[in-house]
C-alpha cells in the first residue's frame, strides 16, 4: 500500500541511482537528509515497507553520495536507526504529537504562534532534545516543531545528540545549524558539562560562539535548558554524575540567565518547576508531561515578543 507522504526527495534519488540501498531505505534516509523528520514520522506510521538495519550503506558511502560530512552522515545514519527502533518497539510518535497539540494551553498559543517568522526551526542540544531508542515518548522538538508546521509555520531540525557538551555542539554548530539558514535556533546544553567538571564559564563561552552568530543570520534564540538530576532514580549508575546536586546546577542556572540577559534572548529556565513526576525511571529524561512542559515552555517563549 503506498504511502500518503510522498517520500521522493532529491537524497533518495541520488541514493537509487548509485545502487547504494533499497527503495525503503532510500525513502527513510531521503527525508532525513530533507530534514523532513515529521514526514518521517508519518512516512514510518503508515508504511508497511520497513527498511532492515542491514539495508542501508555505511556513513562513508551516504557521504560520498549525498556530499556531506561523514560525521553529518555518521549522526543521521544513527538517527534514522532510532527512528526506525521507536517505530517497530513502541509503534511511533503520532500519538504524542496528537496528545500534544489537543491541550487547551497548547491550543491557546496557535494565534501568536502563527504570527511569527516563518522558517526553519532548528534544535540542538543533548540527550533531552534527541530522539533517543531508549525513550517512549517524543522529544519536546518534535513536539513543538510538529506544532509549528501543522500551523504553517516550517519545518524542524532536530540536531540533538545524546551525551554531547557545549564545546561538541559548537565543533558541529556551523554544519548542523547554521548552514540550514534557520529562522530560529533552540538550545539544551549543559548537564553533560557538568558531569563532566566543565567550569561555567566555559559553558558560557561556548553557547556565546553559538549564539552570536545565529543572531548575526537573523535567528531568534531560546537557550536552554539545565534539569535536576532525581539521584534515587539513577538505576543505572553506580554513582550519581559529578555535579548532580542542586548547587552547581543553580550557579549555572544563574549563568545561563545572565547569558540570556546580555543577549535580549528568553532562557528556557525549568530548574524549579519540573518534579520528580515529570521524569521517567532513570532519574535525567523527561517522560510525556516533562517533555510536553518543554514543549509548551519553547512555544511560549518563540512568541514572548508577541503583543
């Protein structure tokens, strides 16, 4: 049965006509590489041709094809394997999204929601931006960004990856983001810094050489964000991270906020309003309602300058 998202793209083309992987493959890798993840997420709901994980070619052959980065092949190779693994374990995230976009307050945003800028929203942060296989529900940019392109507002990015620093998102800012020309960038960088013993000035530093040029391009910023760790839920480690505790992440909290200040940007601040409700079972990832908090959170600052 066909698909009623057409998946033809450029990418996937360039990838059939090099014999590099099978038309499903193609189709998925083709609408990554589009950065047209929503229509992935529909594409995958709907068809019953799944790609294998053995379907598609090594990063290096994506990069050679499409001309791109390895590294850039190497992250959407492994992303498109998560969707993939979220939509044959848990079916995928469309009820989510629809949960999501129903709620009242969600809902009471649309008008000013559509009257921002049009353009690409792009995403780049840590594990609690990226669509992780170990997750049930949506990340909170697919759950904003499905909410700004059922309004007409463009597509989403999301460049979350889990694990990574302030310093690896600024080694990979210009490729991931800046080159995709967005209209508006959301950070969520922070915790892995400090788990890490990264000063905070440092941080600051970084998310300074992310910032200004994207606001140089005309993008609007929100930056964020840094979570409490809940230690009891920590299953999986024998011992909490460096940092865990409440102090440090409030002297980065408050760094952040001056940060944002300086800038005239908002800050995705949530330090103080997320409970140990809105976490799933490890201790450090949002389950459904910490994830729609976020969401409902980056809408509500993208159009704090609406009057």
């Amino acid at each position: 049965m066909p698909s009623p998202i057409s998946p033809d793209t450029p990418q996937s083309q360039a990838l059939l006509a090099a014999g590099a992987c099978p038309p499903a493959a193609a189709r998925v890798l083709g609408l990554l590489f589009a950065n047209r993840d929503l229509d992935l997420i529909q594409h995958l709901a709907s068809s019953t041709d799944l790609p294998n994980a053995e379907d598609f070619p090594s990063a290096e052959i994506l990069a050679n094809i499409l001309a791109v980065e390895p590294r850039w092949a190497a992250f959407s190779l492994a992303k498109a394997q998560r969707f993939l693994h979220k939509r044959k374990m848990n079916g995928d995230f469309s009820p989510d999204i629809r949960t999501f976009s129903t709620c009242p307050d969600v809902l009471a945003l649309a008008p000013n929601c559509r009257q921002i800028k049009k353009g690409l929203t792009a995403f780049i942060g840590d594990s609690l931006m990226a669509t992780n296989h170990f997750g049930a529900n949506a990340p909170f940019p697919i759950l904003a960004g499905s909410f700004l392109q059922s309004l007409d507002v463009g597509p989403l990015l999301n460049a979350g990856i889990g694990g990574q620093t302030t310093k690896q998102g600024l080694e990979r800012f210009q490729p991931d983001v800046l080159d995709h020309r967005p209209t508006r960038v959301v950070f969520s960088f922070g915790s892995n810094d400090l788990s890490n013993g990264v000063p905070i000035a440092t941080i600051c530093d970084n998310f300074q050489s992310m910032i200004a040029p994207a606001q140089s391009q005309g993008a609007d910023i929100v930056l964020g964000l840094i979570l409490p760790v809940i230690t009891d839920r920590l299953w999986w480690s024998p011992k909490p991270p460096r940092n865990a505790d409440l102090a440090p992440r409030r002297l980065l909290q408050s760094a952040m906020l001056a940060l944002a200040h300086r800038h005239h940007i908002p800050c995705l601040d949530l330090l103080d309003r997320l409970t140990p409700d809105h976490y799933c079972v490890d201790g450090i990832h949002l389950n459904q309602s910490g994830q729609e908090l976020c969401a409902l959170e980056t809408l509500r600052l993208l159009t704090s300058s609406i009057r």
